[in-house]
C-alpha cells in the first residue's frame, strides 16, 4: 500500500426526499454507513493508526471497542498490514466478534462496559512495539472525523442551519465541530443526540463536570461509554460552540431505524437512531420554542453507522418495543 493511500471513503451527503417532507425542512445525510467498515469510526482510527505505523514504528494496534471502533482499527490494520487486537466488552455481539476475526484481528473479551475493556487494552498496549488505539479520545481521531464535515460542506448546495449527530464518547461530535470550524460552520449549532442509559455527555452537562455512568442500560450499545471525553464536555461548558444536547428514548431510536430502513432502504443501529430521531421527532421544533434553537430550513443528519446491526436485531427491537 502506498504511504499516502486513503482508508475511509468519500461518503456521499444526499438529500433525504422522505424526512425533508415529513419536517418542512431540507434535510441532508452524510451517510458514513456506506464506509468499508460500516461507520464513520474509519476516518478518525485510520488516521490515528496511520500516524502511529509510519511515524511510531508501531507493530501492533491495540484497541477497546463496542464495535465500530474495533472494526476500524481491525481494518485499517488489515490494510496496514499490522498485528491488531481488539478487546472487546462482555456486551458486545457474537457477530462483530465474528467480523472482527475475519478482518485478522485478535479477539479478546473483558469487562462488563467499554470502560473495563479499555483498561485492559491500555495494559496490553504497555508492550514494547504496541500502541493503543482510543476509540474517540485522541486529537488524531478528532483530526480524522474533520473530514467528514469538509466533505459535506463541498456537497451541500447551502450551508445548514443546525448538524444532528449521536454523542458516545464525544469523539465523534469533537470532530465534527472542528470540521465546522475550518469550513465556516461556527455558528451552526449541533444538537447531540443520546439514549437514555447511554447519556454520558447530558449527565456530565446536568451535573456541571465529567460524570461516569453505573452502566449502559441502553440498546444502543455503540453509544456505550460510561465518562465522555472531557474534550467535548469543555467545548460545551466554555460555549466554544453552541451544542444542544437531547436524550431520547431507546424506542425513538429503534423507531427512527425502523422509519429509516423503510425510507432509504438501509440497516443503522440504534447509536445512529439517536440522530435520525431528531429528525423524524419534534425534536427540533420543541428546541426552537424554548428559544434554545433559531430558524430551521436546512438540516445535515450524520448517519453515523450501522455495522452493529441485523435484521433480526431490529426485529426483535421492534416487538420489544412495541413498535
């Protein structure tokens, strides 16, 4: 592979004909679940991996993941043609350990949360010629995701009036306000979207300083971090940018899946349903009449993923909901 060889896509950002009717609005998907490796995680992993393999004499790729993370690190390794390990927590599904071991990567399984699988990556990664890949805490991820914005921003015909985008760890939103920073975005507001029982960010906001959850008790176990980066938590708190943070429902996001699947034909997990459903809810509306949010006309949704996901997952959701 040649050094300069890039290892995400270039996603397409198009226009959603079903959700812009439904909301009066011109709504934009940046469907980063058409990456390689089924979610935007590529771009900021592959960077940070990059760096470490040609700048770092890295030999080994250590990473912690719910999923998408580990797939990424998996695959770029692949690519990279370096020795990856991804350590998984006990939540994690059979078949993305399956897919992970048919990339070459070691399996490993630690920890009820990502938390305790992290702490074990970390120990892993303590070995001579290894380095451990953080899933969304690291200014070369931050610096990958960017992309994803300057892409959008040369493929909408307008600037958007507010980005809707599912919140984990924070990496992800870290980025993509940078990524508005370079292209002229700064005053666009994010509104952040998570599940109730994966709502790290919206606790820490509640509670005025980085918060660790008990557990994850969502469904959408790729928003499953228990802290979330104190980088995202201090773009909030010092009002570098205006985020609006939303918690919603386990059953609006497999709902906005569900409505999703229907709409354009493709599979996302809950984690991206946590957006979406600012989309097909009256999310944004409800912002703008508590004066949290100002005219609306053009919406960018960042379909975040959807590698953690099946059919029969999003059936059985759907009966467990009720839906």
């Amino acid at each position: 592979m040649s050094g300069d060889e890039q290892l995400y896509y270039v996603t397409p950002t198009v226009r959603s004909g079903p959700i812009s009717r439904q909301t009066g609005c011109e709504v934009y998907l940046k469907l980063e679940n058409l990456q390689a490796p089924a979610s935007f995680k590529i771009r900021g992993v592959s960077n940070f991996c990059r760096k470490a393999v040609r700048e770092r004499n890295c030999q080994h790729l250590v990473c912690a993941s719910g999923g998408n993370a580990g797939m990424a690190a998996a695959y770029t390794a692949m690519k990279l043609k370096t020795k990856a390990t991804i350590v998984l927590p006990e939540s994690s599904s059979a078949q993305v350990a399956d897919n992970l071991r048919l990339l070459g990567a070691e399996v490993l399984v630690h920890g009820k949360a990502f938390d305790h699988a992290n702490d074990f990556a970390k120990e892993l990664a303590s070995k001579p010629g290894a380095e451990y890949v953080h899933p969304f805490d690291h200014p070369d991820i931050w610096e990958g995701h960017e992309s994803l914005i300057v892409e959008a921003a040369s493929q909408m015909p307008v600037k958007p009036d507010v980005v809707l985008t599912s919140v984990g760890g924070g990496g992800l939103m870290t980025g993509i306000i940078q990524g508005m920073w370079k292209v002229g975005w700064k005053d666009v507001p994010v509104i952040a979207m998570e599940t109730d029982g994966a709502n790290c960010f919206n606790a820490a906001i509640k509670a005025g300083k980085l918060t660790t959850l008990p557990d994850i008790t969502s469904v959408a176990k790729c928003l499953g971090a228990l802290t979330v980066c104190s980088r995202a938590f201090e773009i909030y708190q010092m009002k570098e940018h205006n985020i609006q943070s939303v918690v919603v429902h386990d059953k609006e996001a497999v709902s906005a899946c569900l409505r999703f699947a229907d709409d354009h034909r493709m599979l996302v997990e809950p984690a991206c349903g946590a957006a979406l459903a600012a989309a097909y809810s009256n999310i944004i509306p409800a912002l703008q009449q508590q004066g949290r949010l100002g005219e609306v006309k053009t919406v960018l949704v960042v379909v975040c993923g959807g590698g953690s996901v099946t059919l029969d997952m999003l059936q059985a959701w759907k009966k467990q909901f009720d839906l």
